[in-house]
C-alpha cells in the first residue's frame, strides 16, 4: 500500500482550514496584523503551508490573511467583520 503524503499533508490542511470557516470566532481573534502571526493555530497547519498578511503595518487592525498548501488557499478577512473562505484549484 501507498502513502500519499502529500495528500494527508492536504487533507489535513483542509480539515483546518473548513474548521476555521466554519467557526471563525473560536480562530480570528485578532486585534492587529501582529496578533495573527503569534496565533498558535498557525502552527497546527502541516509543514510546507505558507502564510502572509497585507496591512500597512504590524499594527494594522484591517487586513488580509492568506494561507496556502498546495492547490488550496484559506482567505482570512478581517476588518469590520471577521470573515474565512476556503479555496481551491483543482
């Protein structure tokens, strides 16, 4: 039998990532960019996930928060609302 461990890398990456959208205020605690970055959530991801924010700076209290892992993106909001969606490219 074979292992895929890209995919269970995937799947893991998915069952996070549906988690968060599907409850954003257990996640997207935020106050400011700088608060995103120490969430210790970040680490659940599986190796190889990349993030990145956009805001002016660490400080910034309306930015957006991108994770990725192969194929699929998690698109975090967080301004006025604090919103998730899931994407993927397949």
């Amino acid at each position: 039998m074979l292992i895929d461990f890209r995919q269970v890398q995937l799947d893991k990456f998915l069952q996070l990532a549906t988690q968060i959208v599907e409850n954003p205020a257990d996640y997207l605690q935020f106050d400011s960019v700088s608060d995103f970055y120490k969430a210790t959530w970040l680490d659940d991801f599986p190796t190889g996930t990349t993030w990145y924010a956009s805001g002016l700076d660490d400080g910034a209290e309306i930015f957006d928060a991108i994770l990725c892992y192969a194929h699929a993106k998690l698109i975090i909001s967080c301004g006025a609302e604090r919103t998730a969606y899931l994407k993927t490219d397949d």
